[in-house]
C-alpha cells in the first residue's frame, strides 16, 4: 500500500469520528472503482477493478469493497500472463466472459493510406442524421459476441441498447467520427472513429449487416478509417475486439493490424446467494 494512502486511511480512521466503512472506501480508490453508467443503463450496481493483476489480500479487499457497497456486478480485466491471479480470481467466484485482444498498426508506414481504391470498393463516406436510425438498428443486433451477451446476467435488450448508445456516442463525439458503408443506397455497415491526444486512432466499434458480410465491406470501412485516421495527425491506429471473433481479427490483420495484447474479463456477481 502506498505511504499517502495508509496516511489518508488513519487519518480518516482515527481523527474524522467517521466510521470504518469510510476509511476502507478511501483506502480502495486505487484498486476499485464504481461505474455510474454502466449501472444506469443495467439498472444494477456496476464497479470494475482498477488492476490487472490481484494478490490474496487485495482480492479479498475489493469483494468486501463490493458488499459494503452494495455492488451487484463487478468487472475484472486479467492479465493472462498472471497465472496466480488468475487462479486467485477463478477460487474468489470470478467467471471468465470473455478474451480482450487489442490490435495496433503503423498509420505512418501502413501501404494502405495512399493505395488507389478499387472500383468494386462500396462506397465508405461519413454518416448524417438521416443514417443514424439504420446504423443503430444494425448494431443493437451486430454485436453478440461480446461479453455482455456472453453473461447471460446481462440482460438481453440492455446489452443491445449498449451498441445503440455508442453509436449515439459516435455521433456526438467531436475528436472523432462515423463511416457508413452503402450498397445501392442501403446501409451495409459502419464504423465509429476516434483520435485521442497522443495521436492515437481508436476503432471503437465496426459492423456490417449480416446480409452484406464477406463481401469486403469491413475492409473499406477499415481502410477508410486508417485514411481518416493519416488526415487527422494519428500515427498509430488501435482496435479492441474478443479472441474469438475470427472474422473481426482476420478483417484487422488483414489491414496490417498486429495484435499488441491479451486481457482475460471476469466479472463477479455478488448476489446473495453467492456470497463467499
Ligand atoms: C467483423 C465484420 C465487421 C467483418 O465484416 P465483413 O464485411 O464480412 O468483412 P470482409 O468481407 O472485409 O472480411 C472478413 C474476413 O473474415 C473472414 N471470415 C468471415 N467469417 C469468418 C468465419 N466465420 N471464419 C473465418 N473467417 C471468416 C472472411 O473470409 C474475410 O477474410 P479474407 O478477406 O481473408 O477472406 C463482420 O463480420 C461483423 O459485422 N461482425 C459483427 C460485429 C463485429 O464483430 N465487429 C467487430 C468487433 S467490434
């Protein structure tokens, strides 16, 4: 534990007359952390662990950390390359939900900033208003791969809603972007962009409509992205997707996309019936 923190915990402990509860919540701000939004929009108490790695002591901490405060779900992103934390996570009643890959890509020296688009190539431009309706509708049902479908927790029509609100996100964020793809007029995909300050380019999320997949159409929203990305000062581009959405990661390496790092997510249910 870190010097400040044992002083701000006896220091709240001895002198503040508050009570422990108090004292062990500030001594947590750097292992656990409460999510307003994502308890908003699942209705439950969400918090998520800080570290990706925990030893014993620490684990135990945090699950007293989520009774005390009342969280229903906790999220934990592993380091595989941690066995012992791992073990230690599995024992304290953590489910494995899902395998985080991230991918990343030289802008600079990618070959596809300057390539001449083939003619076949569907038109990629940047989604209005007007396209707003049919990209949400894609993505509330694009994206049941991901870990909160996986738990079977979350319910189904929340964990859709999630995929609709980013895109809302997309639309309103200012350091970044939403590509549509069109197929005689109609919506084939999307991609939603970001630039951060470190000139990194960020995939947030990409989706084509099953009627139109394997057609390339999410490799010409890729490529698009990654001359968005060249336009607007990135010099490296990232990608989040689960290690076992074949597709996405073929899509990705095929655009010269390498992987960078694997995370394991566990989330905790501290339900009632569970309790250790
Ligand atoms: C991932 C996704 C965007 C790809 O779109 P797409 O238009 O089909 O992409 P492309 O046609 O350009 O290329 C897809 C590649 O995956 C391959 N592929 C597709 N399904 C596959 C499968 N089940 N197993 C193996 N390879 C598969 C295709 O053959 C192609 O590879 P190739 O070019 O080497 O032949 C689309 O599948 C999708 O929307 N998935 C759901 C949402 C999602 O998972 N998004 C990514 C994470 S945010």
């Amino acid at each position: 534990m870190k010097l400040w923190t044992k002083r701000l915990w006896k220091i709240e402990y001895q002198t503040n007359g508050l009570n422990y509860k108090v004292a062990t919540m500030k001594n947590l701000n750097s292992l656990c952390e409460y999510l307003p939004w994502d308890s908003h929009l699942f209705d439950i108490r969400i918090a998520r662990i800080k570290k990706c790695f925990l030893n014993n002591r620490e684990i135990k901490q945090c699950i007293r950390w989520c009774r005390e405060n009342k969280i229903t779900c906790v999220y934990y992103l592993v380091d595989p390359a941690r066995v012992n934390s791992i073990h230690l996570a599995e024992s304290s009643g953590f489910h494995l939900v899902d395998i985080r890959v991230t991918l990343e890509t030289d802008i600079l020296a990618s070959p596809y900033i300057n390539m001449p688009l083939k003619e076949t190539m569907p038109l990629v431009r940047e989604a209005n208003r007007n396209d707003i309706v049919e990209i949400k509708k894609i993505a509330k049902e694009n994206h049941f791969d991901t870990r909160f479908f996986k738990d079977k927790r979350f319910p189904r029509d929340k964990s859709a809603e999630l995929y609709e609100l980013w895109i809302e996100k997309g639309f309103k964020n200012v350091h970044g972007i939403v590509l549509v793809a069109k197929i005689k007029k109609k919506t084939a995909g999307y991609i939603v962009l970001d630039i951060s300050e470190n000139h990194t380019g960020k995939i947030e999320l990409v989706g084509v409509n099953n009627k139109f997949r394997d057609r390339g159409i999410g490799g010409a929203l890729v490529c698009a992205a990654l001359r968005w990305f060249n336009i607007n000062g990135a010099k490296r581009a990232t990608v989040v997707t689960q290690g076992t959405n074949i597709s996405a990661l073929r899509l990705y390496s095929k655009w010269g996309f390498l992987p960078h790092e694997t995370q394991c997510w566990y989330h905790l249910w501290c339900l009632p019936s569970e309790k250790k």
